[in-house]
C-alpha cells in the first residue's frame, strides 16, 4: 500500500513505465501529452471537455455535476453496505457496465478507464 506522498514521489517513474509500454503497444499514438490538476479545464467542467473533444481523457467525480450523471451519483451515497474497499470496486466494475451508466456517459462520448474509490465520507468529521 502507498501514501499519496510516496505515490507522488513515484509518479514520474510511474508516468515513463507507462509510456514505455504506451509505445510498444500495436498501433500506439505518436506522442501522449499529461497535464496535472487544472491545466487544461477547471475540475468541475472536465466532462464537458471530454464531450468538446478538447481533450481525449479526465478525471471527472459526479457530485461536481449531479444533473449530467445521476445515475453515476449511486456509488456516492452514504452508507452503502460494502464490507471492504475490494468489494466496493467490484461492485463500482459492475455499475459502469450497467447500460444506464453507459447511455449516460456516451451522451458525452465519455467512458470510464479507472475508478477512484473515495473513503467513507460518513466515517469522517472533527474527532
């Protein structure tokens, strides 16, 4: 398990290994370019970016646009019985193929390559 500083410190070994292999792949792109945090759009408006074609791939999280997903907004609710984080991703795999999710995503021609699991945020607050 990594902390998100040792995931940082690793990041540009993570990043060559990645286009490295991005490379070698049969019918790789040329070049791929990364931009980090808001570079290239405000976090709020990355889907749009995506549905614009000003950009190929983005981090997109649906409580920062409920109306455009709503149906993504189920694996954001509290208290959802998932006994661990592995079983919450496998149910998350299982949600983005869901037609909904799908029809939903491709209004933006959007699609997802990873999940990000979130903590619990009921599990947080001022000790």
């Amino acid at each position: 398990m990594f902390h998100c500083g040792e995931i940082v410190g690793r990041l540009p070994f993570l990043l060559s290994t990645l286009r490295k292999k991005w490379r070698a792949a049969p019918m790789a792109p040329s070049r791929s370019i990364t931009h980090f945090g808001e570079a290239i759009s405000p976090s709020r408006e990355n889907i749009d970016g995506i549905a614009l074609g000003a950009f190929e791939a983005a981090h997109i999280c649906p409580s920062y646009h409920p109306g455009k997903t709503p149906a993504l907004l189920g694996l954001e609710l509290p208290f959802l019985p998932f006994d661990d984080i592995r079983s919450a991703h496998r149910v998350a795999l299982k949600a983005h193929q869901h037609p909904v999710i799908e029809r939903e995503l491709g209004q933006f021609n959007a699609r997802v390559l990873q999940h990000v699991i979130a903590p619990r945020y009921e599990f947080m607050g001022r000790g």
